[in-house]
C-alpha cells in the first residue's frame, strides 16, 4: 500500500473533528455536483486564531479524509496564514493525488477558502 492510500484509508476510517460546533465563527460548504461530494467546515475563531474546528459531509474516501485531515493542518493557525494556504500543502499531506482524483481532495480547502471568504 503506498503512503497516499495508507493516509487516505487512515483519516477515512477514523476521522479527526468529525460533527459541528455549537456556534461557530466561521462557516465554509462545498459541494462537487458531478459526483456529490459535500463538506462543511466550521471554525472558531478567538484572536484571529483557529481555536476549533469540525468538519462534516458525506462523499468519497478521499473527500472525506482530506476534511479529516485539513482540520488538523489548520488548528491553531491564524486566518492570515489560511488564506495563504496553497493547493499543494493539502495534497502534499496527503501523500499526493493522481490527477483525476485531485478535485476530489481539495474540496474541503475550497470550502474553507469560503468561510474565510474567498
């Protein structure tokens, strides 16, 4: 198994911040409508920090995984750095991503770009 599937199968059979705050600051929903892939991340936010976040949705293994794991990438950085936040850090944590799959993956970066606004 390669390192991309062993993180993939990982954070996709036991996923991190999985469920939704009580009130979140910051709220980011992303749906794929060719495949129906949808993730919603929640952050709260104190100091222009990211002091929790959550991530619910359902889709795909690699969707799901990569919500999984950009919840904990992002704990604990300032919303400057998230907006600064680069496709390829995601996918690089991952373990990479062939390329018909790469949509898939960077969903939940694309949900968090909205609740951060952009």
């Amino acid at each position: 198994m390669s390192p991309y599937e062993e993180v993939i199968l990982e954070h996709w059979r036991n996923p991190r911040n999985r469920g939704r705050l009580d009130k979140p600051d910051l709220v980011g929903v992303e749906v794929n409508p060719l495949c129906g892939d949808a993730v919603r991340l929640e952050l709260q936010v104190a100091e222009g920090r990211v002091t929790d976040v959550r991530f619910d949705g359902q889709g795909c293994a690699i969707s799901q995984a990569a919500a999984s794991l950009l919840t904990e990438l992002i704990r604990g950085r300032t919303v400057a750095e998230l907006r600064e936040m680069r496709d390829e850090e995601l996918l690089s944590a991952l373990g990479g991503v062939i390329p018909t799959r790469r949509n898939c993956a960077l969903l939940p970066l694309r949900a968090l770009r909205r609740a951060l606004g952009g």
